[in-house]
C-alpha cells in the first residue's frame, strides 16, 4: 500500500505521459519549451488569473514573491504556526523577520483573530514593519480568504496565498492561487498536482508583477537575455517537468480531484465517529493533499502510527514541530503559551493513506485497523 500512489497514477496516464516526454526528447528544447508556455496559459486559465509564471519549485515560488515586493530588513511577515518550514523559511531568508500566528482548531489553517492580534502587537511594539500575511491552504483546504482580505485592507498588508497543498481546491467556485495580491503552489510529486521532479508556479492579476517575476526567475533579465537589469535568480521549470504536468493537469480536472473527495467521503463514513476527522466548512471543497485525523493524545498518535506500521500501512506526521519551536527559529522571541492549538495538533495528528487511485479494499483496511486499534 502507497501513502501515495504516484506509481498507479503513472501507469494510468503511461502512454499519454510517456509520448508527452519523447516529444521533449525529439525536440529538444529542454528549457522554456513551448510545454512550459502551454502550462503556464493553462494553469492561468483553470486558476481564473491574468497571469501564471513557472518556476523551479515551491519555496522559489513564495521567495520570487516577496524579493519582487521588496521585503526585506525591518519588515513583519506574518505566517501561520502549524505549517511546513518553508513556508517561515523564506521569510528570514528574505532578511525579514517571520511572526507566527496561532491556528485554528477545526481547520488547522491561520486563525484571524489571532492574526489581528499578532498584526497589532507588532505595530504597538514599533519595531518592525508589518507587511505581508502568508496564508496557507493546509492539506488542500483555503484558508478564511473573506477575514483575511479584511485584515490585510484594514492594516495596508500584502497577501501571498501558500497554496503549495491547495491547488485545486475551492470556495463558493473560487479557485485556490487566486486569493491575494499573488499565489503560489508547488508541483512536488507528493502534492495534489505534482510533477516528476521539483516544480513550482506563481499566479497573479497583476500585470507589472508579473513581468518583474518573470526577470526575477532568469537572472534578472531585461529585454535582451544578456542584459542583467537587475538582480534575479535561476528558477525554470524544465520543459520536461511542464510535458508531464500538462498531462496530469487533465487527470486532475477530469476526475482526480473528485476521487479524492469520494476518498474522503468514504473514510469519514467509517472512521468520524471514532477519531476527530478532517473538517470541511460548508461552501469549501478541499484538494486534500493529506487526510489527517487527530487522535486524543501523543501517546496514542504514536502508538497507532506503530500499530499501523504492522500490516503495512503508511502514515505521517504532518507536523511534529510547530514554526516557534525550530531549531533555526531559536534566537526570536515566541512563547509556547501563544500557540496552545498547533502546540497540540502537532502531538496529536495523524495523516492517513490518501490519493485519488486508493481503492474500496484499502480504504476499508486502514479504516478497520485504526478502529481495531482504538477498541484495544
């Protein structure tokens, strides 16, 4: 059994992908290809933006944005404190100082309140700038974009969806990577649209950014490739990378991101009332990067993480460790007081086996162990 079946889904797609791949060979236009042009249209297009520009992953994809804002020395970026490390990584790397905000219970994604606290204790402290709020669409659900959007216009902040886990999802027919200033997501194998290496992208309305961006990921080019006008980095997507997410993309929208919400569906008949199961508000439709279930305490996470692990059976933990207790996080100033939620969430949450190609029989195996284990 796969955490997830990136094997089953190939040999499903093989022939599409494979042709796909040897036109990339014949070719051979191994960088900004035309498949790569063809993506990033597409991608534009199903996300409901102006613009979408590839890069070479995730993390280039949040770094790209705040290096074209200017955020840098002095500035306040505010992040969630149960969230994958890049996520603040990209901030201090930015010179900026990441300011982590206690997550909501039920959806484990930034809570608002918590985050208007945060936005007024930075400013009544006078010592940083407040400049940009990174949500993120944690395990493929949006994050409250409607309070979010309020606080950012309230205080005059930047919004940089994360939508590295939530590509795909949905509220009210809105389409995650378009909430915000900019968006980004990541093309990971792992999550909801992966490709078959690295991969990123960047999605945006705004035209002037748009183009920065596009410099800002080939060594800063100008018109001329060879005039430098300003400082950038190298973050392409191969051409092969944009050959393989053309054909996945179609799977996605023709039935992936539906099989895994019958995934969903499917498990929580069986396990919702046992464990805490993942919790979707009405008007939302998750992607479902992971399906993460919360157990009552560390002890018994773990214990069934073991159990699990007998009959071969993967599961992860998705997060062990929140944002203000990393190592690298060390020299600022958190409080474990401030963050009970993530705190707990990361000794008590489990994710499950979830893609779109998880068979009845598996689903019913896992739910039955888990339960088998819990009756002990």
């Amino acid at each position: 059994m796969e955490f997830r079946d990136l094997k089953t889904q190939y040999l499903k797609n093989k022939n599409k992908i494979d042709c796909a791949v040897l036109k990339v060979f014949e070719n051979t236009n191994f960088i900004s290809g035309n498949e790569v042009k063809q993506l990033e249209k597409r991608l534009a297009e199903y996300v409901g933006v102006k613009h979408c520009i590839t890069c070479a992953n995730g993390t280039d994809a949040l770094s790209l944005v705040l290096s074209a804002w200017g955020i840098g020395k002095g500035d306040a970026v505010f992040v969630p404190d149960f969230t994958f490390f890049a996520t603040a990584e990209i901030v201090t790397y930015a010179g900026a100082t990441p300011i982590f905000v206690e997550v909501d219970e039920t959806t484990f994604n930034i809570n608002p309140d918590q985050l208007e606290y945060q936005i007024k204790k930075i400013k009544d402290e006078g010592l940083l700038n407040p400049k940009v709020i990174i949500p993120v669409d944690l395990f493929g659900l949006l994050a409250n974009y409607k309070e979010i959007e309020r606080l950012a216009k309230k205080h005059n902040l930047l919004i940089l969806e994360d939508g590295a886990q939530g590509f795909g999802a949905e509220y009210k027919g809105r389409k995650a990577c378009s909430f915000g200033d900019a968006a980004s997501t990541s093309f990971f194998p792992a999550k909801p649209l992966g490709c078959y290496g690295d991969g990123g992208a960047i999605f945006t309305n705004n035209t002037e950014l748009a183009s920065l961006l596009e410099s800002l990921r080939v060594h800063g080019k100008g018109e001329d490739k060879y005039d430098n006008v300003r400082i950038g980095v190298n973050s392409r997507l191969d051409t092969l990378q944009a050959a393989i997410l053309n054909v996945k993309l179609d799977a996605f929208i023709e039935h992936e991101l539906q099989d895994v919400n019958l995934v969903y569906s499917k498990y929580n008949d069986k396990l919702s009332d046992f464990v805490k199961t993942p919790y979707i508000p009405e008007g939302y439709i998750s992607s479902f990067a992971q399906y993460t279930i919360q157990l009552n305490s560390k002890e018994e996470r773990d214990n069934l993480k073991k159990y699990l692990s007998e009959f071969s059976i993967p599961s992860m933990i998705y997060y062990t460790k929140p944002m203000h207790r990393q190592t690298a996080f060390s020299d600022l100033n958190f409080n474990d007081e401030d963050y009970p939620v993530s705190t707990q969430l990361c000794e008590r949450v489990l994710s499950l086996p979830m893609h779109p190609y998880l068979s009845d029989e598996d689903i019913n195996t896992i739910a039955s162990k888990v339960i088998e284990f819990l009756h002990k």
